[in-house]
C-alpha cells in the first residue's frame, strides 16, 4: 500500500488550490459542447483532468501548474464528449467540407474568403451556410483543442489564444512559420471575427454577453465564432503539414 508522503500531500494541495480552476473552465465551455451535457458532467470530467494534471505534473519543466492544468482540464472534458460519440460521421463530413472549402479560397484568393465566398464555393445558400456553421460549431472547439506539438506538455493553439500568464501563441513561436501563418490569418479576419474572438477569448464574455455588445443574435455570434475557428484551424492545419515535410 502507498505511504501518504510528502509527494502525495503536495499533490492534494495543487488539487485543492484549484478547484476554481474547474469551475472556472466548466463556465467557459459549457456554450462550446452539447446541450444535454449538463454543468455537473463538466465539473466531474474536469475533475478528473485536475488529477491527472496533479499526478502527471513535473515542475522540473519550468511549466506552471495553472497551464499544464487548463491543458489537462480541457482535454478531460472534450475527451467526455468524444466518449459519448455525440459528433456524427455526418456532422464531421460538414466541418470537413467547410474547411477544405475555406482551403481552396484562402490559396486561390490569398486572402482570408468572406462567408459569401464561402457559401458560392460550397453550393449553398448564405442562409443554408449560416445553419451549418451553427451544426459545426461544437466540432470547433474539439479541433482547436488539438495541442500544436505531441510532447505531454504541449499546449492547444486554443489556450495559448486566451491565456494572458504566458506569451501569446504568436509570441512563443516569434520566428516559426506557424506563428506567421496565425498571425495572417488573424489579421485577415472580418472585423466581426476578430471581434468575437477577441471578446470570448480575451474578454472572457459569454456569447450572450457578446451578442448584446456587439447587437447581434446569440445565433449570429456563434456562426462568426465557428467560421473564425474553421478559418484558423485550416491555416494551422496546412502550415504543420509544410513544416511535416520538411
């Protein structure tokens, strides 16, 4: 049987010193998954992310505990939705087609397409688009959740977005291409984009709560905010395709 030694009590400290921590997460994802996953479900995944983060947490690192916990926090969550398998192969399919339709206009254009070229470039009505943007919205989050490298301490181009204790994602990588990849696209964003992005992520409002600065539906924010991450994520997912081959 293990001793309850000085390891395991240090361990039970960072747990109970963040415990906000969870809660905190649970409030800012709880728009971004499922309906029917309710608060109680986050907070038990997130929980489970916090001890695992406490267990795996190595300070040798020069990490600190806050963002290897958020990484964790996050990851337990979006693993609790993908265990309940809630997005369809059809549902996939659509942000797949999204994105690859975003990829063609953003070489052929050379420029970030607004939602008009996107919906002409996919077949479909604006109004149409508008309603697949908001189906795909949930798959956002999963996807920019992904970490930017494969190491245990690898951060998502997501936390690294919000995350004001550290350098931007921008800062930290200053001289790689994927650094000048996201810097581009987010200067090529629509003013609304940029706007939404900047309110959830840095703002730290809820959409409602930019919904009524921005005078927008809730609806709408969402569509602009799940256009944004379709945009960004196709960027970053061929700016690591140029670095793979290399």
């Amino acid at each position: 049987m293990e001793t309850y030694g000085p390891a395991m009590a240090s361990r039970d400290r960072l747990v109970e010193q963040h415990l906000s921590l969870v809660s905190f997460l649970v409030e800012r994802m709880v728009t971004q998954v499922p309906s029917f996953l309710s608060r109680e479900d986050l907070a038990s995944a997130g929980m489970t992310g916090l001890l695992d983060a406490a267990n795996r947490f190595d300070p040798d690192k020069g990490v600190l505990f806050k963002t290897f916990a958020e990484q964790r926090i996050r990851g337990a969550i979006i693993d609790e939705v993908r265990r309940l398998d809630w997005f369809s192969r059809g549902l996939r399919h659509k942000q797949s087609t999204l994105q690859q339709a975003i990829g063609r206009l953003q070489q052929r254009l050379g420029r970030e397409p607004d939602e008009a070229e996107i919906a002409a470039e996919m077949g479909l009505p604006l109004a149409e688009y508008r309603e697949l943007l908001g189906q795909v919205s949930y798959l956002g989050c999963v996807s920019l959740n992904e970490t930017l490298d494969d190491s245990d301490d690898g951060h998502s181009f997501l936390e690294n977005l919000a995350d004001e204790d550290r350098p931007t994602v921008l800062e930290r990588l200053e001289q790689s291409e994927l650094a000048t990849e996201i810097a581009g696209v987010l200067e090529q964003l629509s003013e609304k984009e940029r706007l939404v992005i900047s309110l959830y992520y840095y703002e730290e409002l809820t959409q409602k709560e930019i919904a009524g600065v921005l005078e927008l539906t809730e609806g709408r924010v969402s569509q602009l905010h799940s256009q944004a991450l379709a945009k960004l994520k196709t960027k970053i997912a061929r700016a690591r395709s140029r670095e793979g081959r290399r």
